[in-house]
C-alpha cells in the first residue's frame, strides 16, 4: 500500500480486470511513458541521481536481472510511489503493508525466495534488499517478464489507474539523459587518447609524475570536464553511478575490472567501437586495445556525473 497515495488498496488485492477504456489510456501512457522497447538499458537520469539514495538505486538495478525485461526505472518509481525509497517514518500502512515496497506479509511469502545476496534469512519485508526482489519477482509474474504488460504488472502491484499511471511518469522522469552526454564522453576519450605511450606508473597521476596508473589515467581524464573521481579503482567503481546490464555504451564511460564487485582492481575508458584506453601494468604504457565486456572479471561500467564529484 502507497504511504503516500490516498487511491490506494495495498499490494497483495487480488488482481482485477482493466476496464477496457482505462486498460486503452494506460497503454497510450505507456508508450511515452517508458524510455525505450527495452526499459532495462534506460541509465539513471538527473532526477534519479538527485533523489534516489545510491544504496537504493543500487538495489533497484541489481534486482532487475530476475525478471528480463523489467527496467529499473519501474522499480525505483514502486519504491518512491510507496516510502519515498524508504524515507517514511514508520513505513506501516492501515492496511498492514510494511517495509520500503510496502508488502502485506502474506503477499511477500510469495515471492520471498529464492534469497537474493545480502538478503536476510529468513526474508522479511522489512529488509530492503529482500523487498526489492520481492517486487520484481511480483511484477514479473504479473505481465513485466519481457515488458509483456507492464501496466497491467503494475496494477496486480496496486489496483489503481492513477497509481499506474503515477509509476509510469516517476519511471520516465528517473530516465531522463545523464549530464555526461556523447559530447563530454569525446572530450574524455581525447583527453585519455592523448596520453597513448604514457608510461605505467603506479600511483601516477600524470606526465609530471612520470605517467599514470589505470584510476590516475581515469581521474585526469575526467577532470577536464570539471567531474571529480576518487583516486583508486574501487572507490570510482563505488561511486558510480552504475549502468545496468544490457546499457549501450557511450565514449567516456568507464569499464571496471576485479574478481568481485567489492574486488575491482582495474579500470579503463570506453572509446567506442568494443575499444578502452588504459593504463594496463608495470612496465607497459598507456594503450586503446580492444576489450571483451564478458567473463567473470568484467565487473560493469558507469557514467560519472557532476553529482559524482569529490
């Protein structure tokens, strides 16, 4: 149940027919609504990045792979549309929904397992994480699984048009473009290409200390588009914002490599064309070479943005 909507009945209603008339409005609003054919490429846009709590948006983009198909926009716009991503301060509604997607218990036992990574055991609604797959685990079984019917999906989440209609602009509206357009990209990979010979050195920063390392080559680099980055490849890689998995890449985003997410021991710049400019290691220098996005140690790319900055 939305803490926040006054038209709404609580998740876990039983799923009711669309009148036509409604079903048809719903669908024109779809089609403007949802930014793309394939919602799950669409990168977190302004408002997303100013209102979205990272941990959350995170979650929202990590969770989407269990149901293909699903963009992460509908996700975080359940979570806003529910507890302002779980801003509430009970996060309790009349009806018994609880926790930041606002499950009645009984309706989350359905869709609680399995337990994603970090969840609790045993889940419980209260925990984001488990809400959170719990949801798409709903809206998938309900029309989301290869964006089938994302309205009706969304309805079975709360039988309300105006609570459809409602997600669907707060999902278009988080999809907006990042900052960092194809124009800075270009200004990022000229900058990296510019730097092609460069000798590897660790903790470099640059040709007054003698050359760069992978994070010093990506952090100069990005400060001539006045974006800060952290230092080291981890920290870059943690203060994203991350591009979901299936996002077309653009010239600038940065492409990070580790044994885990919480491992990342590399990162180099996308130049286009299924090529990254990168410090590699000791005793090589900086090079384009093409890169292979596939295999365990490829751990995702982002796209920094002002907000980013430290």
């Amino acid at each position: 149940m939305s803490l926040f909507a006054k038209t709404t009945t609580g998740v876990g209603c039983a799923l009711i027919a669309l009148p036509l008339l409604a079903a048809l409005t719903i669908t024109a609003l779809l089609s403007s609504l949802i930014p793309g054919t394939s919602a799950n490429t669409a990168a977190p846009g302004r408002n997303a990045l100013q209102d979205i709590p990272a941990s959350m948006l995170t979650l929202y983009q990590r969770a989407v792979p269990v149901c293909p198909g699903l963009s992460w926009t509908i996700l975080a716009a359940i979570g806003k549309a529910e507890t302002n991503h779980g801003r509430h301060p009970t996060m309790r509604s009349s009806a018994g929904a609880v926790g930041p997607m606002q499950f009645l218990p009984s309706t989350f036992k359905l869709y609680a397992h399995p337990v994603p990574a970090g969840g609790r055991r045993p889940p419980t609604p209260w925990d984001p994480v488990d809400a959170v797959f719990a949801a798409a685990r709903l809206l998938c079984t309900h029309g989301a699984r290869h964006n089938k019917n994302i309205e009706r999906a969304i309805y079975a989440y709360n039988p309300s048009h105006t609570y459809v209609a409602d997600v669907l602009r707060i999902a278009r509206r988080y999809a907006a473009a990042l900052p960092t357009t194809s124009a800075a990209g270009r200004e990022v990979v000229a900058f990296a290409r510019r730097q092609l010979g460069t000798p590897y050195v660790w903790g470099g920063d640059g040709p007054a200390e003698g050359g760069f390392d992978c994070s010093g080559l990506t952090k100069a680099a990005y400060a001539t588009i006045h974006i800060g980055l952290p230092r080291v490849a981890q920290a870059q890689y943690d203060a994203g914002p991350r591009l979901p998995a299936g996002t077309p890449l653009l010239p600038g985003d940065l492409l990070f490599f580790g044994t885990s997410p919480r491992a990342v021991t590399h990162v180099g710049i996308y130049s286009g064309h299924h090529h990254m400019i990168d410090a590699p290691h000791p005793g090589a220098v900086v090079r384009e070479t093409r890169v292979q996005l596939t295999g365990p140690t490829y751990q995702g790319a982002t796209r920094p943005s002002p907000r980013g900055t430290q």
